[in-house]
C-alpha cells in the first residue's frame, strides 16, 4: 500500500550517542586511496580530506557485501566504517586483493570513539553543507550524513580516549531510527549478497560512480543502470509489529513468489517499526505484508530523497 500514515513532523530529541553496532577498518600506506578506488564503487582516486565517500564492497555478480562510509584521516589513511557484523569477513575479503599495492587492512575498531550526533549537537561542528562533506573538529573526523525528519545527523570518529562531543545523551533507539528515517541504508549480515547498489538506490545517494575504472562487479551494476533493467528499489515503509532484517516481503495474497526484502528496522518512538524495504517496484503499488502473504502489514511512506530516473 502507498498511503502514508501519520508520522511526527521532526524527531523528538537530539543529542549524542556512542555507535556500539559500527566498526572501522583501517587502510593505510601510499596506496591507500588507489587500492580502494579499485575494489569499492566509489571514486576514491579524487577523494580530498574534506569530504566522505558512501561506498559498497561487491562480489563479481556485483551483489554487495559490505557498504562503508569512508574518508581520509591523513594522505595516506582511509577509515572505513562498518556494519560491527560485516566487519572481519569484509576485511579478510578486502585483504586477499591487496597483492603488491603500498596499503595495509586492520581492524581499528579498538583505536576508534564514534558517535552519532543528531539536531543541535550535528549543527554545532557542521553548521551546514551537503551529506559527505567531512570536517576535522580537533582530531576527530566528522561526516555529514543525510538528515532526518529535518534534523541534521553527523558522524564524529576521534581516536579511543579523546573526549566525546558535545550534547546532551540520546537514546541508541533514537539514533537507529534516525538512520531508517533517513533512508540510507548501511548493509548487514543478514542481507548479504542479497542486493546490487541500485536495490538500496546508492546510486541515488551518492553510492555509486558511473565514470571510474573498473571494480569487481561494476559490469552488472553498470549493465542495471544503462539499460533499463533496474526492478527493485528501496522503500520506507511502517510495519505495527516487529519484522525481521532479510525477511521476504509478500504481495498480500500472493504466497509464492516474495516481491521483496526487508534491509533494515527500528523502533519507531510513536509505536511500532519502521524499516527499509528492497521491493519490486511493480509491486508498491498494492497491499504488502512481512514473512507470508498474510504476515504483518507493511505501510509506505514517502522517501526523504529524489530517485535517480534509470538511464
């Protein structure tokens, strides 16, 4: 169903949280940038110290198996922030393509405080700007992320022990629900291999560059995009009850073939879930329910950003 349901016109807090679900990787050496330009489906080549790059890690059918906000901390250190569950196998991935490139993987969750900040404390280190920018405050790196239900939202990462940013405490629940609200999906152990870019519409937020080399899956991401065979898209919806991450979503009616895939779920604060939903786009136009055709109803809403028209 498309009708949107009621919702809060701004979310109700704003504040500070750590990310305990986030972990970081760390690619560092002269080659740093090259090396990751080559296997990630952004454009790391021309990235600056001022800015982030949304990105996805892909296997050679161009399936994602990991999604990274990356950036430079130095010229020659890139940190890539993680879902915590995808961190070591995408690491272990990253690592078997680094041959004889200048460039070494770690896991640096250790060495690393993140945070979300959310309304005034995002303002107050990035009063304003696009999503990606990146702005060094002391030495902390912050990346402006796309905002939700109008509030701003920033990521702060800053070595292990360096004081944390200013504001008042949020809730993790708050800030997870924030990430839904915004759209941008960050890939899970669940939902592995589950989708090409363009399924989490990353090529409509910044995910995905049409105009560098090659990387390991880019002819069927490019073959999705250029001629007209993109199906699936991603979707906010609202469900009254719980439902699960890489549950099948159904037309409702229709038991046998699933129509779609649910990415990711928070607690809403006005009751309920809201998820982000992977779904024909054929089929947003009916009745939709999670794990069987007469599972529990999925309701869309209107997404916080523009698609892409397919090309």
């Amino acid at each position: 169903m498309t009708d949107s349901m009621p919702v809060p016109p701004s979310l109700p807090a704003d504040g500070v949280v750590p990310l305990s679900h986030l972990g970081v990787i760390r690619v560092a050496g002269e080659d740093a940038a090259k090396f990751l330009h080559g296997q990630l489906t952004q454009d790391f080549a021309l990235l600056d110290l001022h800015h982030a790059r949304l990105a996805a890690f892909l296997t050679v059918k161009g399936r994602m198996q990991a999604s990274f906000i990356a950036f430079k901390r130095s010229e020659a250190e890139v940190l890539l922030v993680c879902a915590r569950d995808l961190l070591a196998p995408a690491l272990k991935r990253l690592s078997m393509f680094v041959m004889r490139a200048k460039a070494k993987l770690t896991d640096a969750t250790g060495d690393f405080a993140l945070y979300g900040l959310l309304g005034d404390a995002a303002r107050a280190v990035l009063p304003a700007g696009e999503p990606w920018a990146k702005a060094d405050v002391g030495d902390a790196s912050v990346v402006q992320l796309y905002p939700a239900e109008g509030q701003p939202r920033a990521l702060w990462v800053a070595p292990a022990g360096s004081a944390a940013p200013a504001g008042a405490a949020l809730t993790e629940a708050l800030w997870l629900w924030s990430e839904v609200r915004s759209g941008i999906a960050t890939l899970t152990a669940p939902v592995v291999e589950a989708f090409v870019p363009q399924m989490l519409n990353y090529e409509s937020v910044g995910g995905v560059n049409f105009k560098k080399g090659c990387y390991p899956g880019q002819e069927v991401v490019a073959r999705s995009q250029f001629r007209g065979t993109l199906k699936r898209r991603t979707y906010l919806a609202h469900a009254p009850s719980a439902v699960a991450v890489g549950a099948e979503v159904f037309a409702d009616g229709d038991a046998e073939q699933p129509v779609g895939t649910v990415v990711q779920v928070a607690t809403a604060p006005t009751g309920g879930v809201d998820a982000l939903v992977s779904l024909q786009i054929a089929a947003t136009g009916g009745a939709l329910r999670v794990g069987a055709a007469d599972g529990v109803a999925l309701t869309l809403l209107p997404l916080p950003y523009a698609l892409l028209e397919d090309i």
